[in-house]
C-alpha cells in the first residue's frame, strides 16, 4: 500500500512541476518568459577559480610576449 502512495505522491508532483513550464509556454513577451523561466530554474553561476603559482606565471609569460609582439608590430606600422 505505501509503495503505491509514494508513486502517486511523485507522480502528482511532477504534473504540478509541468503545469509551471506550460504557464511559462503561455507568456507571449520574450523577456517575460525568459523572466517567469528564471524564476522555476534560477540560473546556476560558478566561481572562477583563483590563478595558482603556476598559472600565475604562465599569464605573466603571456603578457610579456604579447608586449613584444606588440612593440615589434609598432616598429613596422606605426598606425597599427
């Protein structure tokens, strides 16, 4: 009897979770459906991770070069 109860209870959640998407299929604006989405799904963000020792080095490396090249690209067109 509880196994029974349990499919129902899922069952019944899942068509309230799919009722909210058709509402939100309903909105005719763009940004107001975009906005009534947001609000069942937040959009998730994550952190950059911080530059290590390694990585650290490595963007230092990259400005350098990236200095050189563009110095020496000055020398032969002074407009570029």
């Amino acid at each position: 009897m509880k196994p029974t109860a349990v499919a129902i209870a899922l069952l019944a959640g899942c068509g309230l979770a799919h009722a909210d998407v058709l509402d939100c299929k309903a909105v005719p604006r763009a940004p107001d459906r975009l906005a009534c989405y947001d609000k069942l799904y937040p959009p998730v963000t994550l952190d950059k991770p911080k530059p290590t020792g390694a990585m650290t080095k490595l963007l230092d490396s990259a400005a350098e070069e990236e200095a050189k090249l563009k110095k020496s690209l000055q020398s032969i067109c002074s407009h570029c």
